[in-house]
C-alpha cells in the first residue's frame, strides 16, 4: 500500500513448529508450517484481503471491512484444524484483529495493534479489539463474542478484546470444500441477496438494522436468521409470531424458538402465513 489509512489487520501465527524441529528436523519442520501458512493465505485471498507480511511462522494481512476479517479468521482456524497431525503434534495458529492505521512498509497502530493481540492469544484462539468489533455489521457480529473477554495476558491492552471463531454465541459453520459454491438464493420485495460462504448469516426482521427488513407488524424487531452450516441453510426462529414456512409445495409448518433446515425452494412469512398474497414473503431457493 503507497498510503496510510485505517484498516482491518490480522495476524496468523502458527504455533508447534519448534516442537517439530526436534523430531523431524528443520526442512520438514519449515514444510509442515508452510502448510498452514497456504491454508491461511487461501483464507485471505477469499476474503478480499491483501498481505502485508510474511515470515517464517507469521502471516500479516489487511482488510477493507472487518467482517472479512472476521470472517477470514474462522475460515483459518478450521482450515488449519482440519490439517492432520504432524509426527504426533497437531499445529495450531493463534489470531489477533484490530482497526487502525496500517502501511505495508512501516506498520502503523492497525498492524502493532493486531500483533499485541496475537501474542496474547492461547494457541487456536482468535481475539479482536473492540475496535474491530464495533465496526462488525449485524450479519458478522455473531462470529465475535456477545462480552469482552480478558484473562491476565490482555490486562495491559488499551481496549476490549472479545473471542472471534464459529462457535462463539450463535455461530455458524463453514461448509466442507465440497459445498463451497453451494448458496441460498433469497429474494424480498426486488432485493436478491445470498447466504454464501462470505455472508454466511442474514437477519430478518422489522428493524432497520437487519439484511431482510420485514415491514408487517406482526414480525418482530429481530424475528429470524438464517445460517449456513456444514450440513446446509437452516432458519432459527427467535420471534414472538413464529415463522410460517412452506418447502416445494409441502403444508406449510410453524416454527417458534425452534430451527428448520431449508432445502429446496419454497417461501417464508415472518409472523403470519406463508399462504398470504404478500409483498413481505420471503422466497428461498438453493442455486
């Protein structure tokens, strides 16, 4: 980058290659970690982010929006999870997130930032600054934690620090390699929109602040989501009406405080019947 400004930095480090050097000698121990390094750079490449740095074990990157980098944290500690063991020693990466001021060439408060949380993170742990946090849309928040977290390794950071990963509150999974392009297709009044591998949760409801804003009264403030999981699309109902739904032309089924898998194409009323003649329905179909 020629200019300063302020961006999402995140830095990946991987932790176990020293262990390896002992057992298997430095060129296969450097291989091993090269692995997870790949697999972290893949996770950055998808996500729309750019590496500032890499080193033998390190891996700086920066990002225009903090959900990608949110996003691309989890993507990485399941894609180095997902690596086998090496000799009996399985690696694992820790991952700090912060916003601020990043250059490629002399690092700025976003990179030190990121790095700070990094040392302080327990290995396969992601951390990010309220800074970062803060700045999350509705959709990507429910990757970070729902309070700040601090042990006595963050008690010197200036700011909040909150637990970034899939299983973090309401969090969803990513698919496996096989379902990547796999996407539910939503379409409401004349928007069209995607719960995909980059947006992999969507909010319904009569706040402003959700993905799909439903007008009708009888949808809550914040009625529904929907998730992408490993296994699929599934909607999770958290409203007082319930959601109405019907799946390819089957008798349509009430969910309240209770989730539903969606397959197939069909459609959803947030708080009233999905058999109404409304502009509020919400149609589904997975392209």
């Amino acid at each position: 980058m020629s200019d300063r400004k302020n961006l999402c930095v995140l830095v990946a480090e991987v932790i176990g290659g020293d262990h390896l050097i002992t057992r298997l000698g430095k060129d296969e121990a450097n291989r091993a970690v090269d692995r997870c390094l790949n697999r972290i750079d893949r996770a950055v490449g998808g996500n729309s982010g750019s590496v500032l740095e890499r080193t033998q074990s390190t891996m700086t990157a920066s990002f225009e929006r903090c959900d990608s980098g949110v996003v691309a944290a989890c993507e990485m500690l399941e894609r180095v999870l997902s690596l086998p063991p090496v000799s009996g020693t399985q690696l694992k990466i820790r991952i700090g997130i912060h916003y601020g001021l990043a250059d490629a060439g002399s690092g700025g408060e976003g990179v030190d930032g990121a790095h700070r949380l990094a040392q302080t993170c327990r290995p396969g742990q992601a951390l990010a600054s309220s800074t970062a946090v803060m700045l999350l849309t509705p959709s990507a928040r429910h990757f970070a934690g729902a309070e700040a977290f601090q042990s006595e390794a963050q008690s010197g950071l200036e700011w909040q620090v909150f637990t970034i990963g899939h299983r973090v509150g309401v969090v969803t999974s990513l698919p496996p390699n096989a379902k990547l392009s796999q996407r539910l297709r939503l379409r409401h009044q004349e928007e069209v929109m995607f719960v995909e591998e980059h947006r992999p949760i969507v909010l319904l409801g009569r706040e402003l602040g959700n993905d799909v804003v439903i007008i009708d009264a009888r949808a809550s403030r914040q009625h529904a989501r929907i998730e992408r999981r490993r296994d699929g699309f599934v909607l999770i109902d958290q409203s007082s009406n319930g959601c109405h739904v019907s799946i390819d032309g089957d008798d349509e089924r009430c969910i309240k405080g209770a989730e539903l898998s969606l397959t197939g194409s069909g459609r959803i009323g947030c708080g009233f019947s999905s058999k109404e003649i409304e502009r509020d329905l919400v149609f589904f179909d997975i392209v």
